[in-house]
C-alpha cells in the first residue's frame, strides 16, 4: 500500500513499513520509531475513512455481501458501495474514480482515458435510520452506472467527497476490474521446508498464457498475492521459476509462503435483546447500547482446532427488526485480553475487516494495569464480526498475528492471485488474470 500527497482536511501521522501504512491520529507519533509526522494535508490511495462521523463502509459486488469489490469487464455484474453517516442529516456526497497501477499507485492514464461519462457524480440514495438510539444516514451507490464507467481494467479507487469539493475526501475504497485473458491453475498445501511446515502454508500455480501474448513475462509482468483480502502481508512482484512454453511456472518452496495464522474469533450482536455467541453481557442507556464480549485467551501455545469462520470479514444483520441497513443499531463493543504484563517491543490491535485491516489509533488496545489485560471499545453496528489480534512490533512495524493467536498450516484461509500485464511503450497495469484458491481443499 503507498501514499502520495494531496490537499486533504485532516493531517495525520502515517508510517510507511513494509508496503503497507501504519495511521496514527493527530496526536499520535506513531508506533515506531521512524514515524514521520505529515504537516501537510494528503490523499492514501487504498481503503480509508477520512471523517469521523462515517462509519460501516462495505464495497462488494451486488448481492455477494462476503465478496471482494471485484468485476469483471463487459459483465452485468455491479459494485455496491454503502456507508452510514452518525451526523444523521443529509450531504452532498459526490464521487470519482482513480486509475491506479498494479501496486496502487495513480497510473500515467488521463481520466478520459479510463472514464465513459462524467468524471465525477452524485451519491443520490440515501435514507434514514429507523427507530435506532444512534441515529444516522444510510448512503448507497451502485457502480459502474450510466452516469460513470470504467472502460479499462486494473486497479482503480473509489473515492467520495463532500459538495462537488474533490479536496474534501470522505473515504475511499480499492476495487478492480479484470479481463480473463490468462488462465492460472494451483493449489495450497502445507510447506514443503521442514522448519516451515506445522506453521506456513505453500501456494504452487502456473498461468496459461496461450491465448495472450506476453513478449517478456519476467519483464511485463507483476503479480499480487492477498490472504484473506489483507493487503498488509501480500507477496508481489514474483517472477516465474521457470518458463514451459505457454506455461509460466510459479512453484518456489520458500518465497510462496504465508503465515497460516488462525481461524478468527467471533462474537454475534445480530439481537441486542440477548446474549449471544461471545458476547458476556449487554448495558443500555437512552443514547447508546454497551456490550462486553467474554474474556479472550492467548491462543499461541494451544493446538489447531477446526472452526467455521469468515475470514475477517462481517456482516450487517439485525435480528431486532427488518432492515438489516436501517434498522441495525450501533453498540460499543468492549474487547478484554487477559494478559499478566503489557508488550514492551509494540502495540496490541484489534484486526480485521471491522477496523478496515489497518493498524490505527482506533484500533489500538490500551493496557489496563488494575486488570491485567489489554482492552478496546469500538462502536460497531449489529451484525457478526470476526477478529484477532496482532503484535505489531516497535522497531519494525510489522504485523504478528501468531504471539497472541499462534500459526497452523491447517488453518483455512483464502487466497486471491491477481496477474497485471503493462505492454511496451503502455501507460497502464492491466489485470488481465484473477483466479481464487482456498487452503482446505487439498489438506
């Protein structure tokens, strides 16, 4: 993930490790050592919420609310973009598109290169919310439209703004388009390195180039790998092993591998009437709903045990009313870790789609000395969530997920290839190739 810098609202802290970004509010000087402070107002390019009173934002493809915001060119197929606004009145929200590269950067392409229609429109849906104690303002969009449409494929961002003010960002959102002019084939196993494998799992594919020329695969091609649509551990930029005719052949034993984690934790406020699954008691007053999930456990040292989850991901359903959108309230969930002595090398975050797979401010968990636990609130709307809890340590500010929740090779998760192609004497990364594995189908 990358920034470039552009006239925003708020200044923030941002630190750049590993290619992906750490944000820190304000006030913050971030959570490692060559933190920058930004001085200047500025524009990231990948999935962020620029104004506190946004919340719940959910971009995937129609009528798949678990999927990716992901289409493919000339298909029917639409993204719904929905986010709630907890000022509960009415804006001018507008939005554009931003062609990007293969490693979300702005590509060199004009937008009337990229875009058919207006280069900016207005979010015209909108509604309130019914009978809720926070109240809001439910906005929908779906896209491409008539109004705006995408005609190349490749990397783009979604980004709203407030009165026609392209300045004035809201938030913004990744999505792709991709042709299916490759084919790509392969599957996820344990590792094959001894020392790697009760831990890490192995991807081996290839990509049939048969029906798409590629003069120079090692030079024009660039490849992003995602596990469970985290941007934060991809693998990029990995050049064939080895080349047999049409047949471009990935199948390195040690650069193809990925952390296998843990099947994610879980806790359900679909009903705010009762106490469901994690959830340890629910409060109310007349302005907001409180729930206190059941002490977690450090799961480093325990063994793998199979377990049905989504992968991070959540879903916004109301078992109270009938409109899972509008009728949905919002409860601050209060998550406890006992721990006996707080981490000295980093910071303790709460992780997942809820907190937009970032490490932020937000999300950071404070250390309770009286208890002896790591604690977070988050206001959250009802539905069923999934989490964990990564270390991200001081010095270099990369994510560990197994000090707290241990690693296993038989850990379900999801991977997504996706295969981009920039021609000679082309401005732009077209995504020519995007093929879907899961790691329990070949246990």
């Amino acid at each position: 993930m990358h920034c470039r810098h552009f006239s925003l609202i708020n200044p923030l802290v941002v630190l750049a490790v590993a290619g992906f970004m750490l944000v820190f509010g304000p006030a913050q000087t971030g959570a490692a050592g060559n933190s920058r402070a930004v001085n200047t107002d500025y524009f990231l390019y990948g999935d962020f919420i620029h104004q506190n009173n946004i919340k719940t934002v959910l971009f995937n493809q129609e009528g798949f609310e678990l999927s990716d915001p992901l289409i493919r060119m000339g298909s029917d197929n639409h993204l719904v973009l929905r986010f709630d606004d907890l000022d509960a009145d009415y804006k001018n929200y507008y939005y554009t598109i931003i062609h990007c590269d293969a490693h979300w950067q702005p590509s060199e392409l004009r937008q009337f290169e990229y875009i058919e229609g207006f280069f900016d429109d207005q979010i015209t849906e909108y509604h309130r919310s019914i009978n809720t104690r926070v109240p809001f303002t439910h906005y929908r969009l779906e896209f491409p439209n008539r109004n705006l449409m995408p005609t190349k494929s490749g990397n783009y961002i979604l980004k709203v703004f407030l009165d026609g003010n392209r300045n004035n960002v809201v938030l913004t959102r990744r999505f792709m388009l991709f042709e299916q002019t490759v084919s790509i084939e392969g599957y996820v196993d344990r590792a094959n390195l001894v020392r790697y494998r009760d831990r890490r799992q192995q991807l081996s594919f290839s990509i049939n180039t048969s029906a798409y020329h590629i003069s120079n695969p090692y030079r024009d091609l660039r490849l992003v790998i995602t596990q469970n649509g985290r941007w934060d551990n991809a693998i990029t930029d990995l050049p064939p092993r080895s080349i047999r005719g049409n047949l471009l052949v990935y199948d390195y034993e040690d650069r193809l591998l990925f952390e296998g984690g843990n099947e994610y934790r879980r806790f359900d406020i679909r009903s705010l009437r009762y106490l469901s699954q994690r959830v340890q008691d629910i409060q109310s007053t007349r302005r907001h709903w409180d729930v206190y999930l059941l002490p977690d456990r450090i799961r480093a040292h325990h063994g793998y045990v199979t377990d049905s989850d989504i992968n991070g991901r959540y879903q916004v359903i109301t078992q109270d009313a009938r409109n899972n959108m509008l009728e949905s309230d919002y409860a601050w969930v209060h998550f406890h870790l006992p721990m006996e002595e707080s981490l000295e090398r980093g910071h303790l975050f709460v992780m997942g789609e809820l907190t937009h797979w970032h490490f932020s401010e937000e999300n950071k968990m404070g250390y309770n000395y009286g208890e002896q636990a790591y604690e977070l609130s988050l206001l959250l709307k009802q539905g069923y969530y999934n989490y964990l809890y990564a270390f991200v340590e001081q010095e270099n500010g990369v994510a560990d997920l197994s000090l707290i929740e241990g690693s296993h090779s038989l850990t379900e998760n999801d991977y997504t290839i996706y295969v981009y192609h920039r021609a000679p004497g082309a401005l732009h990364d077209r995504l020519i190739g995007v093929t879907h594995m899961n790691s329990s189908i070949h246990r």
